[in-house]
C-alpha cells in the first residue's frame, strides 16, 4: 500500500501532502497536529532518500523555497519522526535551525525530544533540556514530568521519579492518570505493592479515575505476588465501572492466574479474548506458553508456539525462551537445544538469558563440557553473562566445593563493573558455610548489609542455617534480627531452625518453634513435620510422634510416604509385628494412600527383620489388590530370604522376578552375592557376576566388596588379592570391613609387612581403621613374634609395632576385644615381660574392655 501511494503522489505536480506521506511511513502520531500547513525546515533522511524518486527529493527539499512559512507543529512533526526513526541527531540539528532560524521551539518540541532521549535511555541529556525549558521563557508541564517520571521509573531510578513527582506537585501541576500509572508501575516493579495500592487509592482520592492500564498494572503485580483474591477485587471493580477489557488486562489476568496455578482458569480468559473478537498479540501467546511451560507441559507450549506462527503472530526471543526453560527443568536438555537451534535458523538469536538456562542445565547435569562450550559460544556472540549466569558457574563451583575458583569469578565479575545481586551474594554465602569458610561467609554477608542489596528472607535463611550449624543457637536474636531489617519469618526460616535443634537432640525447643510458627499465621509443611516424626521416631517418643501427627491432621496436613516410613522404622526397633502393623494401620486411617510405595515400606520393614513369613502376607495382600510388584518389593523379598538363611527361595525370587518381566538392577544380585558370601559360598559367585554382566549391569562398589570380603573369609587370598586390585584399578574405594578383611587374610599367613602397607594405604585414601583393623593387627605382630626361630632383635621389633599400634588405639578411643588382651597377656606376661605386661594393662584399664 505504501509504495502504491508513493507512486500516485509522484505523478502530481500539486503541493506535495506532507502530513498525508508522514502518516503512511509511521513517522508520527499526528493526532494534535493540523494538515494544512507544509514545513519550511525539513533535513531529508537517508532511510527516506533510499526508497523515494528523484521527484519526491525534490518535493522534500521544498523547505528551500522562500514562499512556504515556517511552522513550529510541522518542526514538531518532524522532531517526532526522526526520534521515533532512532535518528534523534538529526532531531537536535532541528531544534538548533528552530533556535537559529524560527520557529521558536514550544514546549511541545521540547517534551518530544526529551522522550527521544528516554526511549534510548539517555536520561542525562532529557533532564539537561528539562532545565533549558525555563530558559526559552517556557515551562515544564504534566507531560514533562510524565516523561522523565516514566523513564526514571523504566530505569529503576524510584528514588529520582519520586523527587520529580513531589516538584511537580509544588509547582502547582496536577498529575494525570498517565504520571499516577508510571509511578505505580515503578514501585510495583520494586516490589513496592503496597506503596504501589497507596498511589492508586490517592489518584481515586484525587478525582484522577484510574484507565484500564492503571487496573492491569496492579492486578499483574497482585498476582506475582500471590494476592490472587485481591487481584480478582481488582478485575471486578473495573467491570462495575464499566472500564473495558483490552489484549493487555487479559493478558495481565491469564499470566496471574498461571502464576497463581489456576492453568484451567487462565485458558478460560484467553477463550473469553477471543469471544470479544480481540486478536491476541505475540505477548498474550508468551504468557500462555510460559505460563504451560512453567507448569511443566512443554508440549502444550510447542503446540501454542505452531499456533501462532500459523496466526502469522512471530514469535519473539522471549517465547523460545520459555519453552528452552520448560524443558531444561524437566532435564531434556537435548530437546531445549533443538528449540535453541530452531531459533537460530528463524533469525531470532538466543539473549543472554536462553543461554544461561541452558549453561545452568547442564551444569546441574554435571556435563560441564557442554556448559562451558555454550558460554564460549555465547560470548563469540557478543553478549556478556549476566548475574544469572555468574549464579550457575558459582552454583557449579560450590557443588564441587571448589569456593576459591567462585570467589575469583566473583572478583572478576565485580572488576569488570557487573554488580552482584543479591541472588549472587546469597549463593556465595551459602558455598562458604557449606565449605567450612565461616569467615569468609560472614565477610560476604558485612558486605551484603553494606551494599543496596540487602538481605532477603532467603538470604537471612542461609545466614540462620550457617550460625546454627556452627553451634550459635539463638533463635529469639534471630527473629529479632529480622524484624529490625523489616523482614518476617517464612516456612524456611523455621524449618531451618527447627531442623537446628532435632539434630542437636533438643526437641523441646523444636516443638516450642513449632507453635511459634503457627503463632506467625505459617502453617507447618510436609518437611516441618517430617523432621520432627524422624527425631521424635529416633528419640523412641512413638506416643508423642502420633500425636503430633493427629495435631497435623487438624491442620490439613497428611502423612507423606516419607513419615510412614520413619514411624514404620522407630516401630521396627520394638521387634514386634503386632506394633509395626498397628502402626501402619493408624497412618493409613491419617491418610497415607495404600499404594505400592506404602506396601514396600511395610514388606521391606519386616524383611530387614527377618520377619519374612510377614513379608509374604502383606506381599500376597498387595497382589491380591491389583498392585503390582516393583523392583523395590523383590530386592526386599530376597533381602529378607538372604539374610534368614533361606537362599533357596532367595534366588527362587530372583527367577520369579524375572518371570514376571522385572529386570534387576544391581542391588539386586549385591545382595544375593551377600547371601552368597555369609553362607561360605562366594565360590559359586562367578556366575551371578557374568549373568550381571550379560544384563549389562556394571559392578559396583559394593559389589567388589563383597567379592573381596567373601573370598578372604574362606582363605582364598589369590583371588582376594585379585579382586581388589581390579577393585582399585577402576577406581573404586575399598570400605573398611574390606580392608579389614584384606588385612586379615595378609596377618594369617604371617605376612604382617603386607599387611602394615595395606593399613598405610587405607588411610592415604582417606578410609579410617576401626576397632577392628588394630585388634587384627596387634594381634598379628604378637603372633608373629612368638615363633621360636626369631631371633631377638626381630622379636623386640615386632613387639614394639605392635605396642605402638596398641598405643595409637589407646589415643583413638578404641577399645580392644577380649582376643587382643589375651593376645597381650598371653605374649608379655613371661618371666622378665611382667614390667611390660602390666604398664600396657594399666593403660588397657584405664578404659572399658569389650
């Protein structure tokens, strides 16, 4: 259409339609401005000078000729233009010919040019003509104000919008629904409602009736912050006042009621949009697939997204961005690249933000590789990271207790003029706690208290949770700190605190938290009451623990699978079937669903018991009603035979298991090679271990160390040998048992050299001996030392390894079993050990025999 009318209006040889031709290349508004009248001063631009005929230059450059006068709403006109055209120079080199040449420029030029400056974010210079108004013998008015509010508010400068706001006001300027909804907008972005609601009531007060944006802005921020019942107050007052609806409110409204989990709801208003013939614009699709993604259905986000470019509605970064954030937090991490590749090959080229969802992913998924090439990739684009970012490469470092690297990246990011936020300060804190650094945590939050950020409850929570751990049980100071910065307490803040004391074993100070909490008007959550059943569970306090749990039920509160499994544990410890079902029994009235998880706590409960003839029962009750057996159920069900003695109809599970289509895992043969091994029987495990490995299932660990412990029990020290050095070669840690066994076998066939190495090595990988280990040891070398063929020298020096290892138990707090005091007794208690034999026994004395 524009071309078609470029082309009509080159063929006249009549004054030339300036206002008609600006009109159709969008360069103003043009709605206060007449179109009689041509401008005498017109700099032609070369976005124009590109597309029009030689016959249109000439028809622009007609501000030459001396008939046509000057007019101070055309230089407007065209001010208005280039600002909008991004050309705002060009606008200066207007208002300087106005200034030079005339038309004087009113304050309307002066007002257009000063939102030139705002919209390019150059507030320096939009003040700087602010003050030059007064100059010209003009002044400031409402809309002067408006705009720098506006932009100050934009630029989150609340502080200078507000003291613009107060000297308009002192000027006698009153402010329009336009001022009052910048500077809610600003305060509502600040995380100031309440202040926000404060200017809305005022603007009412005032006669100044609240627009439709004035509505939405509040409700959106309402939402966000969980105000859902005001926000719908909000919505119905501008339907009693018969204020319309538009794509904006809707829009405001269906991404409130996302956040507010009311999905159902949310598609209901968008389906109302559309039944009042508005068309939804790109930002109403974003809040529709964000708001999906949010709730985890991606794909439901992917079908909106092919909807609307089917509307030819052009999705922008931000909607791409919401779905490569869907599936990272589902861990599709391979589906949000294809999303980010998509993106790429449509010309819209992943922000700052699209990758750090994705750097951030991947590090959680602990495929570093991946992260750190996409923030290579990201900065050859030429974007820098921003705080989120920084946040996950900290967030990585402090996973890996690596907290020197993240306070250098802090350092460096602080030198390169990025100002942590306060999510940055937080995470930092918290890795220094985590990392034993109290100092250094303590120093991050002086200097968070120092700097603009501030502490956040979140914030305060980790400082709680670091002074709790280091013994600083003051939880009245802390909730007065709080108050004193202004914040209130949360479920964390208790649950912190709370989960401070039981670990201490001070459960009457937890329980005293606990009505704090309901006194603050929070009502207690599933890890709330988790923590205290699992201390009160540990304590034995099975009476108390119930009634807790009824008081909980009072609340609204059920028990979880989590709670049925700590009571069904503290009930186990009375070895009695009748407690643990009546137990079971009562929380299943309280709520817990009888579903497969429920049923497997209750069969692997009386399995660790040896109960198994139970565990068939309840097996058989499960079957019976339709639920299915998991690979949970028969590793408890061959667990339970194994360790009764029965592994027979252990491996007859195994079989049945198979039988019925359950794949075991590696557990799975780990306990039967145990069974294997308590029964003297590792020989017969070579081919459990190839089937495992036929499954393609890798041993573990554990697997290795039932191999190596097996072996070594029945003396067969080749193999024993074997296995731990391909225990070790693939880079497993052996556990102290295997040690102990290890040693053992080295200390029996008189190889105590061997056997001194192997303890070495324990502990340069970092694996404590036991009680166990020195007994073996202490043994050994006494033994060793009484062969008749030694001579004397090697017998002393035999003795003396082992009253020294005897000594380092002796400082270790060990005590020795029964055997190595016999042991001693049996070598030193000779004529001319007696001086020996009873300084070691005095020392032995000195602390309790096993």
């Amino acid at each position: 259409m524009i071309f078609l009318f470029l082309r009509k209006i080159t063929q006249q040889s009549s004054p030339f339609p300036w206002i008609q031709l600006l009109r159709k290349l969008r360069l103003s508004t043009f709605r206060r401005f007449p179109t009689s009248q041509a401008p005498q001063f017109l700099f032609p631009s070369p976005i124009l000078q590109q597309f029009l005929p030689k016959t249109m230059t000439r028809h622009l450059n007609t501000y030459q000729h001396p008939e046509i006068r000057r007019s101070v709403e055309h230089f407007n006109v065209l001010i208005d233009g280039y600002c909008r055209n991004g050309e705002i120079s060009r606008a200066v080199e207007l208002l300087e010919g106005m200034k030079t040449e005339g038309p004087a420029p009113d304050i309307v030029t002066y007002n257009t040019l000063m939102n030139g400056f705002c919209k390019i974010g150059d507030l320096f210079t939009a003040k700087k003509l602010m003050g030059e108004i007064s100059l010209v013998n003009l002044e400031p008015n409402v809309i002067t104000y408006t705009t720098l509010i506006d932009a100050y508010c934009k630029s989150q400068c609340l502080e200078d919008a507000l003291y613009m706001y107060d000297e308009m006001t002192v000027k006698g300027l009153v402010p329009d629904v336009v001022t009052y909804t910048c500077i809610m907008n600003g305060l509502c972005k600040s995380g100031k409602v309440e202040e926000a609601k404060s200017v809305f009531r005022e603007m009412e007060e005032v006669g100044v009736v609240p627009n439709h944006v004035s509505y939405a802005t509040l409700i959106d921020s309402l939402f966000k912050e969980g105000n859902v019942a005001e926000a719908f107050v909000l919505q119905g007052r501008m339907v009693v006042r018969g204020i319309g609806f538009d794509v904006v409110v809707y829009t405001a409204l269906m991404d409130g009621l996302f956040k507010a989990g009311m999905a159902n709801n949310a598609e209901d208003m968008f389906q109302v949009l559309l039944e009042e013939s508005l068309v939804p614009n790109c930002v109403t699709y974003s809040a529709l697939i964000d708001g999906h993604c949010k709730l985890g259905d991606v794909n439901k986000g992917e079908l909106l997204l092919q909807e609307m470019e089917e509307k030819h509605i052009f999705p922008n970064v931000i909607v791409y961005s919401s779905i490569v954030d869907g599936y990272t937090k589902k861990g599709l991490l391979n589906e949000a690249m294809d999303v980010m590749r998509k993106m790429v090959q449509r010309n819209i080229f992943p922000n700052v933000f699209v990758y750090g969802t994705l750097i951030d992913g991947y590090f959680k998924a602990d495929q570093r590789g991946i992260a750190l090439d996409l923030f290579k990739e990201m900065k050859s684009r030429g974007l820098e990271e921003n705080n989120f970012v920084i946040d996950s490469f900290v967030n990585n470092l402090k996973r890996s207790g690596r907290m020197e690297e993240a306070d250098e990246l802090f350092k460096d990011m602080m030198s390169r003029g990025l100002l942590p936020d306060r999510v940055n300060y937080t995470s930092m804190m918290d890795g220094f706690f985590k990392a034993g650094k109290e100092s250094d945590a303590f120093n991050i939050a002086q200097e968070m208290t120092e700097k603009s950020s501030g502490f956040d409850v979140v914030a305060y929570n980790v400082l709680i949770n670091g002074l709790f751990k280091l013994g600083k049980y003051e939880s009245e100071s802390f909730q007065t700190g709080m108050r004193q910065l202004g914040l209130a307490p949360d479920s964390a803040t208790f649950n912190t605190m709370i989960n401070a004391y039981c670990k201490e074993g001070n459960l009457g100070n937890a329980l005293k938290l606990l009505n704090e909490m309901k006194s603050y008007g929070l009502k207690p959550n599933s890890i709330t009451c988790n923590m205290l059943v699992q201390r009160l569970c540990a304590a034995g306090e099975i009476e108390k623990t119930m009634d807790l749990l009824n008081d909980m039920l009072v609340m609204g509160f059920h028990p979880t699978p989590t709670t049925h499994k700590a009571v069904l544990d503290a009930s186990s410890k009375s070895r009695r079937a009748d407690v643990i079902l009546h137990m079971h029994d009562q929380l299943v009235g309280m709520g817990v669903k009888l579903d497969l998880s429920t049923y497997n706590t209750l069969i692997s409960t009386f399995c660790r018991l040896g109960m198994i003839r139970r565990a068939t029962l309840v097996f058989k009750d499960m079957m019976g009603k339709g639920i299915l057996a998991d690979i949970i159920t028969y590793n408890a069900l061959i667990h339970g035979y194994c360790i009764s003695s029965h592994l027979k109809k252990a491996f007859a599970v195994h079989s049945q298991m198979l039988t019925e289509g359950v794949s075991p895992n590696v557990e799975t043969y780990n306990i039967l090679l145990g069974g294997l091994s308590a029964a003297g029987l590792i020989k017969e495990a070579a081919g459990l271990v190839n089937q495992m490995k036929e499954r393609g299932l890798v041993p573990n660990a554990t697997t290795y160390d039932i191999l190596v412990s097996g072996h070594g029990k029945i003396g067969n020290m080749k193999e024993c040998v074997k296995l731990y050095c391909e225990m070790i070669t693939k880079g497993f840690v052996p556990k102290t048992r295997t040690y102990n066994v290890l040693i053992s076998c080295f200390a029996k066939g008189k190889k105590m050299s061997q056997a001194k190495e192997l303890m070495q090595e324990m502990q340069v990988r970092g694996i404590p001996p036991n009680s166990s280990t020195y007994d073996i040891l202490i043994c050994g070398w006494y033994k060793l030392s009484k062969q008749p063929e030694l001579n004397k020298s090697l017998k002393r020096s035999y003795q003396a390894e082992a009253k020294r290892l005897f000594e380092e138990m002796n400082e270790k707090g060990f005590i020795p079993c029964e055997n190595t005091l016999a042991c001693i007794s049996f070598t030193l208690a000779k004529p001319g050990k007696k001086a020996d034999a009873q300084r070691i026994l005095n020392k032995l004395y000195k602390k309790k025999v096993k």
